[in-house]
C-alpha cells in the first residue's frame, strides 16, 4: 500500500504561533484483498476549509473525492498525525480541543481497494475562549428498540445563548461512541437482549460540555426484519370510538374542542374561538365580544367513548394556568399554575371521558393536555404506545396506515371539491405532531404513525392522499427519511381504490384524466392513465429522497382484484413515455382478494335470511375461497409475472357484508365471524394465495367491532383473547409459523 499523504490543515489556537504540518506517512501493516483491480488513488479532497466555532471547535469540510473505477469508501480524519475520525461525510467538526493551542489536520480518501489521495492545506485562526457557561442538558431523550442490533436514539436541542451547540456526544455504557450534529442517532452493531445506557451531551463551540441526557435500553432477541412473516395487517379508524387502543393517552382519541356555556356546560354553542397553532383556546371563558353582551363560553371534548380501555386511576397532565373538569361517573376539577397534574378514577362506557377548560389564563393558556392510563403515568412519554397494540404484531412484516391517515377522506385544503381536478392538499395543513385533534379527517400525524411503526419493529405501508401536491410528497419524504428507523422500508402507495366507485378519489382522477384529455372518449380510462402518471411521479419524489437507499422504498401499483384488465391497462400508463417519461418502475401489484363478497347478496336474492345457518353460510365461504381469492390469485400474478414483479395484497380476509343492513342476516353474517370454523377458513385463504405465488398479505383489519356494515376487525378489542378471536388466532399460528426458529 502507497504510503498516505494526508490533505493537511493547521488551525491556529492564539493570536500568534507557528503553523506546521503533520503527514500520517508510513505503509500499512498488512493488506486487505478487496477484489477489486484498481491501481488509481482517489482525487484529494479540494478546498479543504477550516471555521474556528469558538475556542474548542474546529468545523472541517472539503468537496467529495472522485474515484471512478472503485468509488471512495471513506475519509479519514487526522489531528496532530493521530488518526481521529472516520466518515463518509465531507464535514466534521471536532469539539475535543483546548483553547490558545494549535493543531495540525489532515483528511484523506480511501477507496474500496484502500487506496489513499493525495492532500491540501488550509488555516484559520480562533480567538481565545470568552463563554464560561455550557449549553443546556438535551431534553427528551428518547431511545427507540428497533432490531436486535439496532437502537435510534433523538432528543431536542440544546440551547446556548451565549456562543453555539457544536455537536453532541454520544455515549454507550460510559464510552464515546460518536458525535453528531443533528438531534438523532442509530446505534449499530449491538449485541441481542442486552441492556445498554445510553448519555448524550451537548458540547459547545468553545468545548464545553453540558450535563448529559441518560436513558437505557433492552434490544431484542435476535431477529432480522427481513425475516418476518410475510404477513402485515391493516390499522384501523383512529377515532374516538373505535376499540384499537393505540395510544397510553386516552387524550389523543380525543374530539375537537367545542363550545359550551359557561354558566350551563350542557348548552352546546359551537362559537369559533381564538386558538393556538395545536387548536388549544387561547382564553377561557371566552366573551366573543368582549363586553359580556352574550353569554361566554367554555370548551369541552370527549375521548376514549367505549368500554375496552383500561378502568381505574388516570393522571390528568397539563401545562398552563387555569382548570379543567375531567371524568365520567364523576368529575374532578383540576387546577394549576404553571402545570398541574391530578387523578380521577375512569369507568370506561361508550359515553367516554369527559374534559372541560372551565378557565385558562390568556397570559399563560392551557395546553399539551394528556389523559394517561393507569399504570403508565411515568412512562407514557418515552413509551406512549398501548402494550397490547405492539405485542400483537411482532413478527409481522407491515402495518398499513391507510384509515390511521384516514386516505378516504382526505380533504382539499385550496377550497375546491374533493373530486375537484383542481383540489390539492398541502404540507401546511397537514395534522401537526402536538395538534390536540389528531382523529379529524386530516388522519393522525405522521410522526405518531413513524414512531409507531419504529416502537413496533415493523415496516410502514404509507397511504398519501389522493390530492397531495408535489411539497406535500418531497416533505413526506424527507420525514420519513428522517425519522424512520433505518433498517426499516417503506411500502408506497398512493390513494386506496381509486378503482372504486364509492371513493371520492376515483372521481378526481377520472376528472384530472378528462381535463387533460389522457383518453378522449373514455373518461374510466383517462382516470386510469392519471393515477398512473401520479403514481410515477410520487415514486421518483421519493426515490430522490431515498438516493443510494433505494431498496428502502417499494412502489406500489394498487388495482382491482376482479379486474385483470384494470392491471393491464395501468401497466400500458407506466409503459407510455407521455404519463410516464422517467420510466419509473413499480415492484409489486397489489389487490384485495377477499372472499365471500357475494354471498350476502345471494342469500337476500334467494329469500333464505331467515331460514339459512350460519355453518351453510361458512360452507358458502370455504367455497368462496377458491372461487375468488384462488382466482384473483392466479389471474394477478400471471400479469405481475409478465411486469417482472411481486404480487401483494393490500387488503383481504372475509367480506361477508350485508349492502342492505337486513338485521335478521347482518346477525348471521357476525355469528359466523366468530364461529371458531373462521379460523381454519381464513387459514385456507392464506394457504391458496401463497401457493398461487402471492407475497405479502395485509389483512383487514387489525382492531373493529362487528357492526351491520361488517366484521372487518380480526379483533374485536385490543386485549380481546386471542383464542376467542378466529380470524387474528389464524394470522398469529401462521406467523408464528414463519417466524419460528
């Protein structure tokens, strides 16, 4: 190996000194046999800078190298000949240093076949330390378990006013580990089911050191990601009635705040009032005039409105001044100053929590309100997830996020109608992570969805509203690039069923399609062409976003199981350079190969509501199986195999729906979901889709309760028994089936 010419730098510490210049020199001890016949160094790194932070920080940066027949590996970063960082970046900033004193640097390229560049040089000078204050300890340290060998850690930043935040120091088990910039970090390489304590420090530009932030975790038992069933499953409506719990704050299924008078809370007012960016008023009582001419108004909401939530003591959270009512069977007014916290004992009922604002201070309003469950008061910020709602998905690869984002319903945002070729949706008015309303038909923020997936261990299958502008997908990206934990991909879809009649989506595309004149004459068919030529587009944003990572992010071409044509028309779009001019490519084609669709219906049109069994109408569902899952099977897979790629589900599972809601039938049609034969019907699906070549299934859906427009929910409740629940104990055998060692 060629001896290394280090790309050298001296940063003058004092306002006199000498400047000199240190090369690594020497040859290696050994060699490394990469495989690769490469006989050329990298290019050095250019206009290698160096900023003076302050009086212990030196920041680095010099352009990217060039190695066109091996590609560079890594830059080595050297202080005073001492090899002191290695990166792929072109930055570095080092916060280990004292004051008055100079340094010699040195950063080189390494190719894939170790081979070294050559070197430049550069000086600055720093003035002599002035700041005697060290930052802010960093808030919220928050540790995320996300593979056997795998931790995310983030936190908020730390604040100096004094001088800056240079970076930030990462310890395991009491040992530096790295240092970064940003408010995040994926901790690789740990050992499964070991328990590490984690600090991280701020340090300043003039090298001092904050308080560290402390936390600690547990990894998992060893397990790849990629070895996971490939089964994932649906989420369900976020709403205040629905029994998927997902949260350990009772808060967050909360409604929006409404107005009641102040002097009787029953009277119901619906004034708008002035609100914070996250929808908390801003004064309570409110005098919408200000003269007390008309009657002031408070707020109040419901939350958590059935009975599947934990009974006992919840700890009401708050921060602000004023007093909220809070309770069911009985009410306890809470006060504060500042922040205040109290108890109340919770009966769950499908009249739900009740919360009022009686009073908020309009110098200091009431706000980030939280409602926790018992036995969580003093975790539910760093574990905010319900235990059951993660448990029950280890081992399965993706959980859909389709009704979380509530994909049909979404919303213009620009004033026009949702089936509007001009309608649009907008980053801006997305949910915001702290918004007090997170089940409006704006869906749940994306980070709670991100989060969830991460605290999970399993991928996201993102559903982006129909009407999302170009912003609204490249800022997705990016948060999901951000925050999702790395070993982590992303399923990508756009829309849900924009075959579907019922849907206002198929609407706008069929519009878009006919204003731009994608197939004159056929308005279904310019429909089709538009979601395609949309498809493509929201692929390449992310594809940008996701450049060198690619395998992360799987397009999705979504079509309708009973149509193969459907799919054949949608690959011509793809195929046609004027919808498609990048020739971005899907990989998999996704349906919904439910069964029993028909049978309701069939039942109705032959008068037997009265008279059939439910053991004839699961017999009718067995048959179903193979008349219409086996067949939208083989038809779909034969088209994906011609397009070179997977077949998926997006949905599937029993469709035993009764369009007419007839009592005597829709309580039938209940009965046989919970009829133990279920679980072997639905274990015959499965067994048919993957021996016809299907890939990834996600069931629907995870948590709903049987109603007269069906028994969608493998679950019932949350903590419903698994071995009362047919349809989610078949899901849990077969992944534990795949997931077994």
């Amino acid at each position: 190996m060629s001896p290394k010419i280090v790309a050298c730098i001296a940063v003058l510490l004092t306002l006199g000194g000498g400047l000199g210049c240190v090369n690594s020199g020497g040859d290696s001890a050994g060699t490394v046999n990469t495989g690769i016949d490469d006989t050329t160094t990298p290019s050095m790194p250019q206009n290698l800078v160096a900023t003076a932070m302050g009086s212990g920080a030196v920041s680095l940066e010099w352009n990217v190298s060039q190695d066109p027949e091996s590609g560079v590996a890594a830059y080595e970063v050297y202080r005073d000949g001492e090899l002191l960082y290695t990166t792929t970046e072109t930055s570095y900033v080092d916060s280990t240093l004292d004051p008055e004193t100079t340094y010699s640097y040195g950063v080189l390229a390494v190719n894939d076949a170790d081979l070294v560049s050559g070197s430049a040089t550069d000086t600055t000078t720093t003035l002599v330390q002035q700041d005697t204050t060290p930052p802010s300890t960093p808030a919220d340290l928050t540790i995320v378990t996300t593979s056997s060998t795998t931790t995310r850690l983030t936190w908020s930043a730390s604040q100096d006013p004094e001088s800056a935040v240079a970076n930030y120091e990462i310890l395991r088990d009491g040992n530096l580990v790295d240092t970064t910039t940003e408010t995040a970090y994926n901790d690789s390489a740990l050992e499964a089911e070991t328990t590490y304590e984690y600090d991280v420090a701020a340090i300043n530009v003039d090298g001092l050191r904050s308080s560290p932030a402390s936390n600690s975790v547990t990894t998992s038992a060893t397990g790849d990601p990629g070895d996971a069933a490939p089964i994932g499953i649906n989420g369900a409506y976020f709403l205040p009635w629905e029994p998927q719990v997902v949260f350990v704050d009772a808060f967050m299924t909360s409604e929006r705040l409404v107005t009641y008078r102040a002097d009787n809370i029953f009277a119901r007012t619906d004034v708008a009032f002035p609100a914070d960016e996250n929808g908390y008023p801003l004064e309570i009582p409110y005098d919408p005039d200000g003269a007390g001419s008309s009657p002031a108004h408070v707020v109040r909401t419901r939350m958590a409105m059935h009975e599947f939530i934990p009974p006992g003591e919840y700890t009401l959270f708050f921060n602000g001044t004023g007093t909220i009512r809070l309770g069911n069977a009985s009410l306890v007014d809470c006060s504060s100053v500042g922040s205040g916290s109290c108890t109340v004992d919770i009966t769950p009922s499908s009249g739900g929590i009740v919360l009022y604002i009686l009073e908020s201070d309009p110098a200091d309003p009431i706000r980030q309100i939280s409602v926790v469950m018992p036995g969580f008061a003093s975790t539910y910020e760093a574990e905010p997830f319900y235990p059951t709602f993660i448990d029950r998905l280890q081992g399965m690869r993706a959980l859909r996020l389709m009704n979380l984002i509530r994909a049909n319903h979404y919303l213009c945002d620009n004033g026009f109608a949702s089936d509007d070729a001009a309608c649009l949706t907008f980053w801006s008015e997305r949910t915001p992570l702290g918004h007090h309303d997170q089940t409006s038909l704006k869906g749940l923020a994306w980070e709670h969805m991100i989060d969830l997936v991460n605290a999970a261990g399993v991928d996201p299958w993102i559903n982006l509203p129909h009407n999302a502008d170009d912003n609204y997908m490249a800022q997705l990206a990016a948060l999901f690039h951000q925050r999702l934990a790395p070993e982590r991909r992303i399923y990508l879809e756009l829309s849900n069923e924009v075959w579907n009649g019922a849907m206002t989506q198929e609407d706008y595309f069929i519009n878009v399609g006919v204003a731009a004149e994608y197939a004159p004459g056929d308005a279904p068919e310019a429909g089709r062409r538009a979601f395609a030529k949309r498809c493509a587009e929201m692929w390449e944003i992310f594809e940008n976003e996701f450049a060198g990572e690619e395998d992360r992010v799987v397009n999705i071409l979504p079509s309708f199981a009973a149509s193969a044509g459907e799919s054949v028309s949608l690959f011509n779009a793809l195929e046609d350079p004027q919808f498609n001019p990048n020739g971005i490519e899907a990989e998999a084609l996704a349906i919904a190969p439910y069964f029993g669709a028909g049978i309701a219906s069939q039942i109705l049109a032959n008068g037997e509501e009265n008279t059939i069994t439910v053991d004839e109408i699961l017999d009718r569902a067995e048959q179903a199986v193979y008349s219409e899952t086996q067949v939208f099977t083989q038809n779909h897979k034969a088209i994906a195999d011609d397009h070179g790629m997977l077949l998926y589900a997006y949905e599937g599972g029993q469709h035993l729906v009764d369009g007419t809601r007839t009592p005597a039938l829709v309580d039938k049609l209940i009965e046989a979901n919970r009829d133990a034969r279920m679980s072997d019907i639905t274990r015959q699906m499965f067994d048919v889709w993957f021996a016809n070549g299907g890939d990834l299934f996600m069931y629907f859906d995870y948590v709903r309760r049987p109603a007269d427009h069906g028994s969608w929910g493998a679950l019932e409740w949350q903590d419903q028994p698994i071995e009362d629940a047919p349809k989610f104990q078949a899901i849990r055998d077969l992944v534990d089936e795949f997931t077994a060692d």
